[in-house]
C-alpha cells in the first residue's frame, strides 16, 4: 500500500497572476482529507519565475544565473506554503533528499523547492528523484488535464492521452530543447529518471484528479507507466 505521495505543484498555480488563495485552500483541504497519507510537495516557480528569467536572459546572463533565480523562486514558494499550511513555523525547508525523508518523520506534509543545482532540470525533475529515491509514485499537478499530442492552447486538433508507457513519453520529451522556465507537462530530467526508476507518474489538471488517483478510483489525467 502507498504511504507517501509526490506532488509537483506547479508555480503558475500557486500564483497564476495573483495567488490563487481559493485554489489553495482547496489544496490544504485535499492533503489534510488523507491524514493516512505523507506528501512531499515540491513547488515550481511558474509563471513568477520565467518573468525573471527572460529578464536575466535579455541582459545577457547565462544559463546557470537563470537557473539560480528560477531555484530561488521555487524556494520562495515552498516557503510560503510551509508557513500556510502551518508547519516548520522556523521556514525550514529541505535542502537535499535526506533532510526531505528525515523532515517526513514528523511531518505528514514536506514543502520543498529546488534542492542543489543541476544543469538543465526543473522542480519536475526534483519531483521524479525524490520519488525514485524514497520509493513512492509522482503526481504532476499542471494547468491542463494531462499529456497530448501537441500543445492544446495552440492546437485545437491535439488529441489527449490517458496513458503512455515511459519509453514512448520519453521519446516525445527528448526532442524537446532545454531551456531555463520552459513550460511543458514534464521536463527531459524527469522523464530519464521516471523511465529508469519505474516511478508510477500522473500528469492531472485538477484537485479532484488527486483525489480520485489516492483513493485508486478512476481520475482524469495521463498515466505513465510500464
């Protein structure tokens, strides 16, 4: 039986435009609806941290300054859900995989960000290690309701995909190029570690999805697996 979930909780929906305080109170509400479950959430810097990433790119900065800054972001965010959710009330937030695993002794809920740099990588990538290495499957919270063949906001013909095997996602990833902020479902990281670790990843669009996928009922949303 599953005992701990990760969540990659992206930035655009933690702050859309504004923070989004109706969307995480119903997040709050969700993980605290499975006080059987643990959940390392690992939040992305969304749409706050690719303003200041394309800034840094326009003034000539390197890869690793942006990176650095979208990092930063995505820690900002983990704090700031840490300090909602009322734990950790010293801003503790994790900064390796070990101080994750030791933090969810105590606690049913571990905030993190981004933990060390690493070139080309994202809080998804973050996400599908810290699932590989505490044993547990990946949920991917995003802003639509799982992989498709294309971009659905440019493509009103790009067909959805409820389930994909992790070699055939990581086709489709891997011809993707890297860049810092880049916005797609999950980043080329995730995809070799999900591949190479048999992690059980779920790309879902909504709260209910998460519901649905804990209590094993059936949920909107791709699977990725075998």
């Amino acid at each position: 039986m599953v005992k701990t979930w990760v969540i990659s909780l992206g930035g655009s929906r933690i702050v859309p435009g504004q923070v989004d305080v109706k969307f995480l109170r119903e997040f709050k509400s969700l993980i605290n609806s499975h006080k059987s479950y643990k959940f390392v959430v690992v939040t992305g810097g969304g749409i706050t941290a690719r303003k200041y990433i394309v800034a840094l790119r326009k003034m000539g900065k390197g890869p690793s300054v942006q990176a650095r800054e979208g990092i930063a972001i995505t820690r900002h965010h983990a704090k700031f859900m840490t300090r909602y959710f009322g734990k950790n009330t010293n801003d503790e937030i994790p900064m390796t995989m070990k101080q994750v695993k030791n933090m969810l002794v105590k606690n049913q809920v571990v905030f993190s960000g981004s933990l060390r740099y690493k070139p080309n990588n994202t809080t998804d990538g973050t996400a599908a290690t810290l699932a590989g290495y505490l044993g547990c499957p990946f949920i991917n919270l995003t802003n639509v309701k799982g992989l498709y063949t294309s971009d659905p906001t440019k493509n009103k013909n790009a067909k959805f995909v409820p389930k994909i095997s992790w070699i055939d996602f990581d086709k489709i990833v891997s011809k993707i190029k890297f860049q810092n902020g880049q916005h797609f479902v999950l980043d080329q990281r995730a995809s070799k570690t999900i591949k190479k670790k048999k992690i059980s990843t779920y790309i879902v669009g909504t709260l209910m999805s998460i519901d649905n996928i804990i209590k094993n009922k059936k949920f909107v949303g791709t699977l990725i697996e075998g």
